[in-house]
C-alpha cells in the first residue's frame, strides 16, 4: 500500500495513526513512517488493513463537550462562581489560562 492509500484507508476509517497502530498491533512509529514513505508495510500488514477496511473496528465516541454542553454542566457554573468570587483564584487562572491559546485567535 502506497503512504496516499494509508492515510485514505485511515480518514475512511475515521481513525487516527495512534488508533490505526493499535488495530494493526504496531508501534504508531511504523504508521508515521508508512505515511511518510520513510519505511514500507508488510504485505501481512497490507493484509491487515485490508481486512480493517472490510470490517472496521467500531469507532469509540470522543469525549468532547461541544460548547453548549459546556454552558449546560453545573460544574461548569460552579467553577465560574469561585472564579467570580474569589480574586486570588481568579488570578491564578489567568495566570494559568495565559499559557494555553485562544481558540478565537485560530
């Protein structure tokens, strides 16, 4: 299989090169190289993601919040009630939030 043909199989697949790696039972340094043509799968392994093409592994659901569920979490308003009330925590979260990007700045 051709680096093009991996990455195609894994955005089909919906997997990442880490996710891939552990289907294949691999080290993710193999997929990497794969993709960057800087080492060739074997024809087992081919083998493999053809099979993983024919019956994919069921896709695990990502644990990521979209912003309204956010808004919806009584943690959330919890921590945004001590951040209110409470200067010195509030400085050591902006401290804190300075280190981390902006997600409008993207």
């Amino acid at each position: 299989m051709s680096p093009d043909e991996i990455r195609s199989l894994r955005k089909d697949l919906n997997l990442t090169q880490r996710q891939l790696a552990e289907a294949l039972k691999v080290d993710v340094d193999a997929v990497r190289a794969w993709e960057k043509e800087e080492a060739f799968a074997t024809k087992a392994h081919c083998e493999a993601m053809e099979k993983l093409r024919a019956n994919p592994p069921p896709r695990v659901p990502k644990n990521n919040a979209t912003p309204m569920q956010v808004l919806g979490d009584p943690k959330f308003f919890a921590l945004v009630r001590k951040l209110v009330t409470h200067a010195k925590l509030r400085a050591e979260a902006e401290k804190l939030a300075a280190e981390y990007p902006d997600p409008l700045d993207a």
